[in-house]
C-alpha cells in the first residue's frame, strides 16, 4: 500500500509535523511505502495559472504539478496535516489541493460533467488548532470544514473518506504526555487503514 502525506505547517518540529510523522512511522512499520510532500519545505507555489484552469485556451499542467502526479500515482492513501487558522486549512494546502489535483489528474471531463479518476482511493485527515473542540463543534466549523473540504473534495476526486481526527487546544507549551497521547491516537489509527 502507498501513503501520500501532505504536511502543511511552516514549522518543521510543529505539533502538526509530529503527527505526520507518527503517521508514517506506523505505515512504514506495516511494510507500506511512503511519500511525504512537506509542502513549506518544499516551497511550493500554492498560486493557480491561467493556462491550470480547465476551461482555459492553453489549459496545460505546468512542471512543479506534472512532478507531483508523478510522485502521487499510485497512492492508495492520501494523509492530510495541517492546522486550522481562521477555522480552515492553510492557503497553500487549498492551492495544492486546487492545483494538483485538478483535471485530468483528480478527475476528467465527461459526458454528464467531471468524473473522478481517483476511486477506491482514500482520504485520511489530521487536524489541530488552538481553540477546544468542543468550541470547533459549537461555532460550525468542523460540520463546514468536514462538508466543504472533506467530503467535497473527496467526493470530486472519487475518493473515500477514511477518518478526519481533529486535536483542539494545540497551543505553545503543551505537554508533552499530551503530543504523546495524540502521536498514538495517530499511529493506532494509521495502523488499522
């Protein structure tokens, strides 16, 4: 089975890079290969083109996208991590998101609309933010962000989705026994995909 982890967090030791780490330390102990596209370190530009949008005259996938289907074909998986700022996921996840799994690579044109080129694939979320998740729950925002980014894009690519866990109350200084506790919420969950 193959794992692609899409790290979005600017700090390379953030809790959010620690989950993702956990995550994959549990695959790779099943035997499963792993791809990690750490998108910050990798400095990818989140900012669609003119010539990415389908409908567009000289509608082309450019070189830094082609690169990464290249690397994401044959994903079984597809692990999300991120924070939320603002109640939603980081602008450069959106961006990679809208442009590499765009047309012809997510999904294709056809007769009655998009088709999805991505079935029997599946979604798997890691989220945190600094607010409870009770507070997440109370305001709408995870109902929206689980209707709008999971099952959405999930259901636009042909995707299953396999599990969005969401850690509230990640602030500077948590303890230690608490990033543990996550990691093998994270591991264990890994472990049964």
């Amino acid at each position: 089975m193959k794992h692609a982890i899409i790290l979005a967090h600017p700090g390379g030791a953030s809790f959010t890079a620690t989950m993702a780490q956990a995550y994959e330390t549990a695959v790779r102990a099943k035997g499963h290969t792993v791809i990690v596209r750490d998108l910050y370190r990798m400095k990818f530009d989140p900012c669609l083109k003119e010539c990415e949008i389908p409908w567009a005259a000289d509608f082309k996938a450019p070189q830094d996208v082609l690169d990464e289907h290249s690397l994401l074909t044959g994903a079984d998986i597809f692990a999300l991590f991120y924070p939320l700022w603002f109640n939603s996921p980081p602008a450069i996840l959106k961006g990679y998101m809208e442009r590499v799994f765009g047309m012809d690579f997510a999904y294709r044109r056809g007769r009655g609309g998009n088709e999805p080129l991505l079935t029997g694939k599946r979604l798997f979320t890691v989220s945190s933010s600094g607010a409870p998740m009770d507070w997440v729950v109370k305001t709408g925002a995870w109902q929206a962000m689980r209707t709008l980014f999971d099952s959405h894009f999930a259901a636009v690519c042909g995707m299953d989705v396999a599990d969005h866990i969401h850690f509230g109350g990640v602030v500077p200084g948590i303890r230690a026994d608490f990033i543990e506790k996550c990691a093998a919420t994270v591991q264990e969950k890994a472990s049964s995909l």
